[in-house]
C-alpha cells in the first residue's frame, strides 16, 4: 500500500453545528417561532423518529404538536445527513483523497470475503465491494458500500 488513510485528516463527523443547520431548516419549513430549532437540536439524536423528538418537545419544552411536525422532525436525520455528506465531499476533495487499495483487494467485510470492484460515485471515498459467490444476474450487480477507511483496517486485520 504506497497511500494510507492514516496519512489524511479524519473522515468528518455530523456536529452540533450540522444538525442546527438542518433544524432551522425546519424551524423555516415549518414557519416556527424564532429559536425552535435550538430546542429541536438540543433533543435530537441519530435515529430519533419524528415522534419522539415531537414528545420530547412536548414533555420538556410543552411543545404544541401538529401532525406535520412528526413528519418534519422525522426528516432531520435525512437532513443532517446531507450537511455530512457535503463536508465528506470537501474532505475528499481538498484533502486530494485517494483510494489506497487497488481494485481487486479481498476485504473481510460483514458478510464474508468481497472483492473491490470500483469506487461509490455517491459517497465520497468510499468502495463497491462484490461479496464472494454473489451472482450478479441475480443480484442486479448489488455491492456493499465500505469506506476507503474501513476496508483499509480490514486488509491490515486479515494480513495480522
């Protein structure tokens, strides 16, 4: 392995700051009274569903609940995703990220041995990887996402 992601800054993570962002958001969608989305994010939580952030709002804040809040507040793990995702994107591109496998490395992944057959054009540095025995016809050629990161600590697993 000639590059490893041990010699680039850290994949970003979602911040306090990222999940502001997407509850005013909402707070404008919705057309909240100014300062609701400090309260939306101070109860938000990765995989929270829309209703119970909408009781925790209730219950701690005496938030009155609409039914178009559940669904509102059920989009904020979308949404928050989407400012991770951006910020993946930059770290990609201004760090100059490269894949530091080559196609066709095994990686032990989840489910058994997979090969690398490309990169995910959505996800930044991150692999396809084509599990052993998958039968492409039958599969419609689904692959496993994994990060340049993770199948990069997998190989060094497996040659330990």
């Amino acid at each position: 392995m000639s590059i490893s992601m041990k010699n680039y800054p850290p994949r970003p993570k979602a911040t306090p700051e990222m999940v502001l962002q997407a509850a005013k958001r909402i707070e404008e969608l919705e057309s909240l009274e100014s300062g609701s989305a400090e309260e939306i994010a101070r109860y938000y939580r990765p995989g929270i569903s829309g209703f119970e952030l909408a009781l925790e709002l209730h219950r701690r804040e005496s938030w009155e609940i609409q039914d178009s809040f559940i669904e509102f507040f059920g989009s904020l793990d979308d949404a928050v995703d989407t400012y991770l995702k951006t910020a993946e994107f930059e770290w990609e591109r201004e760090n100059n990220i490269k894949p530091p496998l080559p196609i066709g490395t095994r990686v032990k992944t989840y489910a058994g041995m997979a090969t690398i057959t490309g990169e995910h054009r959505y996800s930044a540095a991150t692999y396809l990887l084509k599990p052993d025995g998958q039968d492409d016809a039958a599969t419609n050629t689904s692959r496993i996402l994994m990060t340049f990161e993770k199948a990069e600590e997998a190989v060094e697993a497996q040659n330990d």
